[in-house]
C-alpha cells in the first residue's frame, strides 16, 4: 500500500505498546473512521472484508482534528 493506514489508541488500552496484534483482534474493537465513500474507508472496508472479519464502525467523521488532538495529548500507535 502506498499510503499505509495506522491504528490509533490511547496508550491505556489494552493492545497498545504490543508489536503484533492478531487481526481478529482488531475486529472486537470500534473504529472511528472515514465518512462512507472515502477512499480511506473503502481501503478499510475491503482489508476487513479480505480477511473475513467485521468492521465495527462505531462513529466517522474527517480525523483531522482528532489526529491532532491525538498528538496533543501524546497517545500512541
């Protein structure tokens, strides 16, 4: 992928700090996201798919201003 996709979380819970996380793991989890249609998302959504796993889309929106506020507050990846 030329533009990777992160995963992000405060530095509290659980999986963060680890190296390797299965991915079924990933799909017990929320997800903030992309609003539908963006390319962001659609990558999302098919990785997901591929893998037979759900998305569990909890909220979307434009993460600009998250990801900063991310930043602000020192979480992690």
């Amino acid at each position: 992928m030329d533009n990777p996709l992160v995963v992000l979380a405060p530095s509290s819970h659980p999986p963060t700090g680890r190296k390797r996380i299965p991915f079924k793991t990933l799909g017990k989890e929320k997800f903030l996201t992309r609003e539908r249609g963006s390319g962001t998302r659609i990558a999302l959504e098919r990785f997901f798919a591929e893998r037979d796993t759900p998305l569990n889309i909890r909220m979307f929106s434009c993460l600009c201003p998250i990801i900063s506020e991310f930043e602000q507050h020192d979480e992690h990846v």
